[in-house]
C-alpha cells in the first residue's frame, strides 16, 4: 500500500475552499486532471454520507469515483473513503484527505490518497490530482483571500 501527498496555495479563505471541495456547484469547477467537464456531482455532506462525481475527460473518456465521507470538520478537514466506479481492477477503496490551513494569501491545501494498491497506481492518482488541485487554484486567481 502506498500513498500521494500534494500542497497547494489557494488565493480564497479555508471556508471558501472548503465549499469548493464539498458542494456540487464547487467540484463543478475543478474535478478531473484536464479541462473536460464534470458530468455529475452529488453530495451528500455529512459523516456517513455518500458522494459521487463523474467527469470526461478531453479524450472523451468518462470516469467516475465514489464514497463515503469519514470526517467533515468545515473549513479544516475532509476524509473520505474512495473507489473508481466500474473498476474492479482499480485496487479497490482507498482514502482520500483534504486539509485546509489559513495562510496570509488564502489557504494551504494538502491532499493525501492513501491506502493505494501499488506504485503505478500512486503515480497514477498524483497525475490526476496534481491536474485537479491545479485547476482548482486557477479558478481562485484574482479572488481575493
């Protein structure tokens, strides 16, 4: 088993990311590793609650995750567990954590995927959060902290 950290800076208070990472309308703008869209959302935010996102990507493939929400403490911390849906082979349920810290320009983010199967899956998960988390910070230039 092996795992993915990643950081980034946001330019919007932890409340604001916080939202970006839980609301359907957030994810919208974010979720997935290129420009293509998010198809489906769905949240249901809250411990034991499920979530769903689909998205295509610009090869016109379409993936979809789910889970169930472990730990909601707005605007600091969201763990989930999480599966790629129609995957079987994808290594089955990981864990997906967002820590949100204040920082003087915004928010410090840090993502860790745990609990992988195996290397190439890693390396796999930190291309696609890393295109993810990106788009995320691009969407909050020029919002005001």
């Amino acid at each position: 088993m092996t795992s993915v950290t990643l950081v980034r800076r946001i330019k919007a208070r932890p409340a604001i990311v916080f939202d970006a990472l839980t609301t359907p309308e957030g994810i919208g703008h974010w979720w997935g590793p290129d420009p293509g869209p998010v198809l489906l959302a769905e949240t249901d935010l809250r411990v034991g609650g499920q979530f769903k996102v689909r998205f295509r990507m610009l090869d016109d493939s379409e993936h979809e995750s789910s889970g169930e929400y472990l730990e909601v403490v707005p605007p600091k911390r969201l763990a989930m567990t999480w599966r790629w849906v129609g995957d079987e082979d994808s290594g089955g349920e990981s864990h997906l954590a967002f820590d949100l810290r204040a920082i003087p320009e915004g928010t410090e983010l840090t993502l860790t995927h745990s609990r992988l199967h195996d290397d190439d899956s890693a390396r796999g998960h930190e291309g696609g959060w890393s295109g993810a988390l990106d788009k995320l910070v691009r969407h909050f230039e020029g919002v005001r902290a």
